[in-house]
C-alpha cells in the first residue's frame, strides 16, 4: 500500500527530528516532555517516523530550545516541515510574553559539563514559566 504524499511528507522530517535527537544526550525526550507539559509517549509519537501524528507547529520553538538545534539543523527541518504543513510554520522571531534573557555563568572548562548546566538552567527556567502560566 502506497503511503499519501502528506504522510511521506511527516515521515521525512521525522526523521531529521529523530537523527536530532539521538545525537544529544540521555534524557533529552524526557526534558522534551516537560517543557511541552506532556507525557513521555506524546514525545514518541511527534518524533517517531513510525507514528503519523503530526508535530504541532506551536512546539517547534520549543523544540528547537530543549534539541539545541544548530540554525543549520533548524533550517533543514524546517524546510521538510513547510513541505509536509505549508503555511503552518510558526514566526519563530516573536514570542508573546516572552522576553530575552542572558546570564553570566561559570565555564567548567569541558563541553559536556558546560551544556548539563545550560540544560538544567533552561528546564529551570520552562518549569518555573509553566508554573507562572498555570496560575498555582
């Protein structure tokens, strides 16, 4: 059986997705999964080529943030995105109630310790904003 041309269209940057994140760290679906405020198994399904759910264009920022996209990795998905959902992309510029922030932070002087504590910075930071955003 043929698959339609839509679910092709999914297909292919799913897999630029998953290729994305298997290349990062263990835990990167998991953090994926709490800055989307979702289960684990949703992450599974929008990354997974496997599954032909489509990955909603409002997680895209997100999703750039949490898989530390490269602009050329994000360019890249991004053009296999429009393919498969033209004109859903979101303005990835402009984030309503959302503001710019740059901090100064120790450098541990090793790659790998340096991104564990921007990771953990960043989901600090999602966390306490979906707190905010819940009104708890």
């Amino acid at each position: 059986m043929a698959r339609d041309p839509t679910e092709s269209t999914i297909v292919d940057y799913k897999i630029i997705l998953l290729g994305i994140i298997d290349m990062r760290p263990s835990g990167t679906r998991q953090r994926l999964a709490d800055a989307l405020g979702k289960h684990r198994s949703f992450v599974t399904q929008i990354t997974s080529p496997t599954y032909s759910t489509p990955l909603p264009a409002r997680h895209l920022p997100t999703i750039f943030k949490v898989c530390h996209f490269s602009p050329a990795e994000q360019e890249r998905f991004l053009k296999a995105y429009q393919l498969a959902h033209p004109g859903r992309l979101p303005d990835l510029a402009t984030r309503d109630g959302v503001r710019q922030m740059s901090l100064t932070v120790p450098d541990f002087g090793n790659e790998k310790k340096n991104r564990m504590f921007d990771e953990a910075i960043e989901e600090f930071i999602l966390k306490m904003a979906r707190l905010s955003e819940s009104g708890e």
